[in-house]
C-alpha cells in the first residue's frame, strides 16, 4: 500500500519534501521496504558510501545499464543520475524506475541540448552519430549508436574507416579516442565538472612525493592529465586495474566515490584522490552527490520521484542502446 504524497512540487525541488523521523534506522527500513515491495537498489561507484553499502548491485554506467536491462524486481531504485535512470526506464519499460533526486543531472547531458544538437547533426549530414551514455533520452533517440567509456574506444574501431562520425558530448573523451585509434571525428564540446578540474601542477607534486605511486585516470579528464597517466579506463577498468596491479600506491583522478570500493577490494593499498584545480571538494559529482539516505528512504516509501517517458521516444532512444549493447557482447566489452 503506498501511502500518499504531495507530488505537486515534486519537480520543483527534486526529492519528496517530508520530514524523516530521526529515530528511524534507515537502513533497516529500506532493506525491510526492498523485500516487500521486490525492488532492487542499482548504484554508480560515484554514489555515498552508505549508498554504496546498501545497494544490490555497483557498478559503471556499462554495468548497470545491464543490470537495468535483466533485473526482475518490480521497482528499480536507481542511486545515480537522471541519464541513467532514463537508460534504465528505456531498456526495463514495464518496472517502476525511481531516482531519489530529480535533479541528481550531469553537466555533459546538460551541455548538449536536443535543439542545438539536431542542428549539429544537420552541418555533418553524412555522419555516424556516437553518442556517450551521459546524455539525455532526447539526444539518445538523434543518436545511431550510443557507448560508454568501457567501450567506447572498441565501438569506434568496429566501424568502417570510410564512415564518417560525429561523437557526442564529451570532448575529451573524444579526443582520447580519437588518439587511440588515430581516426579523425568531429566532436560536441561538452565536458563533465568534475573532471575537467584536475590540477596538472598539484598532480605532479603528489608524484614527486609519491613516486611508487601510479596515476590513474577516468578517460572525461582533460588531455594534460591523461598523457602523464600510467592508466585510462572507466571506473570499472580504475577497480580493476588497481586489484590486479602489483603496486601498492595510486593516484586517482575521478570522482572519489570510486575509493570505496578500491579500499574494500585492496585494503593493503593507498589510494590518494587527484587534486582539483582550486580548494573545493570539487571531485566529488554535486549530482551524484545529491542522493542521501533520507531520500532513497522516501523515494522507496512513496514510490516517488519516478522516470515516466513517452512511448515514442523510449523507442527511438532504445535503438542506439540496443545496438550499444548487441556491439559490446559481439566485441566482448
Ligand atoms: P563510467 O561509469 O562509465 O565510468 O562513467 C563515469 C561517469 O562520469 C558517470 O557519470
Ligand atoms: Fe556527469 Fe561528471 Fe557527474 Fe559523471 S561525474 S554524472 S559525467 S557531472
């Protein structure tokens, strides 16, 4: 039985405005709620570690949309933002997808409007448009194939030298892809906060102090960082890399979210989180960030924020998915 809600401001502030009565364990709750309601808690490496600590299943924007995509709960609570959340509702249509937070955005969805992004792909009509998975459903549905940074890089090798692509909306990750495989593509000039703030000079200090420790780098960071990485990879290929190297330092240059799980799976090893360009937190996503407890509690409990979308564009956005993900079984990513 769901009990009732004002929804009228729902939109305006984010999240189920109700006061969270402090005695209550949280935890508890959500895990009891989970069990009756058959909901799964989905979670991005970049959520809180108490999210992260309650959640079924962790995982890169690759690995939940999968997850996404096969679960057989009735409710996915999805702990990350919009984007995902949308990919979810595309790829799981009959499940009552819900985001904790609204306006849990990302700057690079936000940085690529549909509008400016039709006209785009109208200056470069005989191009292939790859679109990363950070990006609205409506840039999705203007999109032939979309990847996420563990495939990018196979993706864009799979298609034909002779074929012309437009890649969207991360510039960096772009560029490094177009380094990598040495094919020109012409790119939407969007970037993610978080991680274009990485300090060169505050970097290259910590190397000096640390000078065992290894530099490892999230692809959507600005290309000075990655050319005196020692590593690139999503966040998934940073966890992997950091359980099976034989170093024992690292110098971690994505949003700290991910050096939880790091210090879970090598509790030996240190993890230093890279430095921004200024005395903020500012490596920590202020969208991802936006989920609490409180509001996973709520959000379980009123069944509200919820992804609602309109048929037609789920449909057109799910072809650049579905295509995303038949490449990836196919090239083993
Ligand atoms: P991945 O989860 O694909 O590594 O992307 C990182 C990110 O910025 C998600 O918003
Ligand atoms: Fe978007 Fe960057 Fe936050 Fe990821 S870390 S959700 S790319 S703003």
């Amino acid at each position: 039985m769901i009990n009732t809600v004002d929804k009228s401001n729902l939109t305006e502030i984010g999240y189920v405005d109700q006061e969270v009565d402090p005695t209550i364990d949280l935890v508890t709750e959500i895990k009891r709620m989970k069990q009756e309601k058959n909901a799964v808690i989905l979670a991005h490496f970049y959520q809180e570690n108490e999210i992260q600590d309650l959640a079924d299943f962790i995982g890169d924007s690759l690995g939940l949309a999968r997850q996404a995509e096969k679960t057989k709960a009735d409710i996915i609570l999805f702990c990350g933002v919009h984007f995902m959340c949308e990919t979810a509702k595309i790829l799981n249509p009959s499940k009552k997808v819900l985001l904790p937070d609204l306006k849990a955005g990302c700057s690079l969805a936000s940085g690529c409007p549909p509008d400016q992004f039709a006209a785009f792909k109208k200056e470069h009509p005989d191009h292939l448009v790859i679109t990363y998975i950070n990006c609205s459903a409506e840039i999705k549905a203007l999109s032939d194939i979309i990847c996420t940074s563990s495939n990018a890089r196979k993706i864009v090798e799979s298609i034909p030298l002779s074929q012309k692509i437009i890649f969207a909306p991360d510039r960096n990750l772009g560029k490094y892809i177009m380094k990598t495989t040495g094919r020109e593509m012409v790119l939407w000039n969007g970037s993610c906060i978080v991680h274009e703030l990485f300090s060169l000079e505050k970097i290259t200090r910590l190397k000096n102090k640390y000078p065992g420790a290894k530099l490892i780098s999230h692809p959507e960071c600005e290309t000075p960082i990655l050319e005196i990485s020692d590593f690139i990879g999503s966040t998934n290929a940073l966890l992997n890399f950091v359980s099976n190297s034989p170093d024992k330092e690292f110098i971690v240059a994505t949003e700290t979210g991910i050096l939880h799980q790091m210090q879970i799976a090598c509790p030996d090893k240190l993890f230093i989180a890279a430095p921004p360009d200024n005395s903020c937190a500012c490596n920590d996503c202020p969208f991802m960030k936006l989920n609490t407890l409180e509001k996973l509690y709520l959000a379980l409990k009123y069944e509200q924020p919820e992804i609602l979308m309109d048929e037609s564009l789920r449909l057109q956005a799910l072809k650049p998915i579905r295509r995303m993900l038949d490449l990836s079984d196919k090239l083993g990513v």
